[in-house]
C-alpha cells in the first residue's frame, strides 16, 4: 500500500463537527499525548511544534508527557491499559510495529490494542558515506563490499531502527557480508563514520541532511517514496533496486486505547488533519526531517497500519534480523 495515497481529503476537512462535539462533549479537558521518546530528541521536539495547532483544532490544551523505557513499549503499555475515553493518546509509530515483530512476547499488541486516529508525519533513511569516501553510487559501494565480506561495518541506533533495517534490506538484496554495529543511539552514526569505525550508514533525514550539506558526508539514496526537495539529485533506493521493499519510512500518528467510541476517533482525526494543513507546522515538521502525512480517515490509517505491519515483518525476515 502507498503511503502517499493517505492525503488530506476534503471530505475529512469537512467532518460534521459540530454534532459530533455535541454527541460527545469531548473534549472538556486537556488531552494528554505520551511520547515515547526522550525530551528534546527529534520525535519528542516534532511532537511539541505540532500540539499547540492540534489543540487549538480541538479547543483543548495539548499536554505532552514522556514515557520512556524499553524503547517505546512502557509508553504504549500505558496508553493501552489508559481509560479509552479520548483523554490519553500515544504517538504511536512505525517502531512499535517493528517492536513487536522483533520481540512477540511483548506485552502490548500494537494491532489490538489500539485505535487509531491519525497519520501525523514520516521521515525516510538516507544511505551516506563519509565524504572523502571513493564510493560514489550504491553500485560501487556494493561491489567493494562484496569483495571484501565481513570487512564492512554499517552502524545505527540500535537493533530494529530505521538505520538498521534500511541497512540489512540493502545487504540482503546485494548478497553482503556486513557487520551491524549498534551505536548509543542515532546522533553518533555521523562521528562513526567520520572515525572510520563504520563505511554506511542509513540515518533518518533529520540527522542526515545537515551533514550532507555540510560536507561531512556523501547521499548515495534515500529511502522514501520519492526524492526529496531538499536532495534532489539523490535517487531513491527504490529507483535504483526496483523492490518496494527499499521504500521505508518512519512515521509516526495519534493512538487511542482500542475500545475509544468512534466519534471520539473521528474528533481527533479531523483536528488532526485540520491542524497539520498549516503551513507553519509543515515547516516546522520539514525542519526536523520530516514531512507532515495525514490521512483520509481512522479507517484508512487503520488499514495503512495494517499494511506496514505486514511490509515490516517481510523487511524483518528478509533481512534475517532478529531482537529480543
């Protein structure tokens, strides 16, 4: 399923608001978000620009708590055990998808245990080089790679990232022998490969794109759907391998616990979706790396998030990664 297809529809613009919040009375308080990231990193600091225009489409304030631990599983844990009455929302993601298929003991269900209310944003990998690196296209990466197993390492943020993944659907699809170093976390892929512990990586565009303007490194491909403005001359790995499977992005949406009344789901949708049509919020969303994304309805996102929950778990298995 294309992502890209999950546009702003002008039929949910026009969602009868009116009789919904009377139906309701939701909200009559502020709303609480859990963000299951730190404060300050890219997601948290995405989060934060966008919630003061989702409450104001709302009428409520927007309250932002972090909940972190067991990369992002407490957060949906509590959200998922949360009164499903509107009033606790997770920022959900395409990582607790990979989550989940990683380690199926877990004890949430990002499938059942959820509504969802809301595509918000996504930001693809970029496959970099340091800059100085005789590499100049994915092919000759590749091939001196192939020629040399075991003596390619490619670091990322931990096991399941984006990074990682990005990284062993590359190497699974060119036959590599490359070895996988998890790194503290995402800002220290740059300083990996400017040391030359690492020779690629796949970091999001956030933190990819400044480097690459700075100088530091060299973008071989992106990950998304299609090439980005601020990259225009990268292709996209999807280009270059002709395998959907390349297509990856990290996105991430409103979650409510799964028993939330449906009018209560199509209220957030379409604040949502209200809400992210500002141009502030696009440019501020497009600062950090990411593209603001919405959807056309929760019934739609539900069934993107379907589909991607079954993209992942072929990119996991092909890949041969593991976690747990």
């Amino acid at each position: 399923m294309n992502r890209r297809n999950f546009c702003i529809a002008a039929s949910a613009l026009a969602l009868p608001m009116g009789s919904v919040w009377a139906a309701t009375g939701y909200p009559t308080r502020p709303v609480r978000v859990i963000v299951p990231y730190a404060a300050g990193g890219g997601p948290d600091v995405l989060m934060r620009q966008m919630a003061p225009a989702i409450g104001d489409a709302l009428g409520q304030t927007i309250v932002i708590e972090n909940k972190v631990g067991a990369a992002g599983v407490l957060a949906a844990q509590f959200v998922a055990a949360a009164p499903a009455d509107g009033y606790t929302l997770l920022m959900g993601a395409s990582t607790h998808l990979i989550l989940k298929i990683l380690q199926p003991s877990l004890g949430f269900d990002p499938l059942k245990d959820f509504a969802f209310a809301g595509n918000m944003s996504t930001s693809p990998s970029i496959l970099i080089v340091p800059s100085d690196s005789p590499y100049k296209n994915i092919d000759q990466l590749a091939a001196a790679a192939k020629a040399a197993p075991g003596k390619f390492n490619y670091g990322s943020g931990g096991v399941g990232t984006g990074a990682h993944l990005a990284a062993a659907t590359f190497a699974a699809l060119k036959g590599l022998q490359v070895v996988h170093i998890p790194l503290r976390g995402s800002v220290e892929i740059t300083a990996s490969l400017l040391r030359g512990d690492t020779q690629f990586a796949f970091p999001t565009a956030g933190t990819a794109v400044p480097q690459v303007k700075g100088g530091k490194v060299r973008a071989l491909a992106v990950t998304s759907t299609k090439r980005l403005p601020e990259l225009p001359d990268v292709p996209t790995m999807n280009e270059l391998t002709r395998d959907p499977l390349t297509i990856q992005e990290s996105w991430s949406g409103l979650w409510a616990p799964a028993k939330t009344p449906p009018d209560i789901i199509n209220r957030i949708h379409a604040a949502v979706n209200s809400a992210l049509k500002a141009p502030a919020v696009q440019a501020k969303a497009r600062d950090g790396g990411s593209e603001v994304e919405t959807s056309e309805s929760p019934a739609s996102y539900s069934a993107f998030v379907h589909a991607e929950n079954s993209k992942w778990a072929e990119i996991i298995r092909k890949g041969n990664v593991t976690g747990g």
